[in-house]
C-alpha cells in the first residue's frame, strides 16, 4: 500500500494497493472490524475478526471499505484504489 499526496486533485483514493497482491492488516482496537465490500476482498481470520488480509485480485477501482464496531452501525469508511502493476501515480 502506498499513499499519494496528490490523489484528490486527480479524483483518486489517497490509500492505494497494487492489483494482485496481498496486503495482511490488523486493526489497533479488537472492538472493530472490516466489512467485505465484494465478494472476498476482505479476508478475516475465522476466529479473531480484527486480523485478516485485503485480497483485491483483479479488482481495479476504488474501494470503499467499511469499518464497524462488533454489535454496532457504521463506524467510517476508507477509500482505497487498486491500480495494474506500473501505472503507479497516473
């Protein structure tokens, strides 16, 4: 993952993951959560929710992530854009 300081002026995600690739991630709090936005982007472990990877495969767009408090609505989102291999700050 990495982050573009000039994203918004070209209408992308400031957080962005390379097509293909896997990114593990652990959330600080163990109360939250990643929600899937497609099928199978976000892996959590089986048992501890607030571990997983983000498996964007083929996917190339933005994402919008939710993240949740386990027995509660919406908390924030965060939009990450999946690009191809060497179109990296296009």
């Amino acid at each position: 993952m990495f982050v573009v300081e000039d994203a918004a002026e070209h209408g992308e995600a400031p957080y962005q993951l390379i097509e293909g690739c896997f990114y593990d991630f652990e959330l600080s709090n163990p109360a939250f959560y990643l929600a899937d936005p497609y099928d199978n982007v976000i892996q959590a472990h089986k048992r501890v929710s607030h571990i997983g990877r983000i498996a964007p495969n083929i996917y190339v767009g933005t994402l919008e992530i939710q993240i949740y408090r386990k027995a509660q609505i919406i908390f924030f989102f965060i939009h990450m854009m999946t690009k191809t291999p060497g179109n990296y700050g296009e």
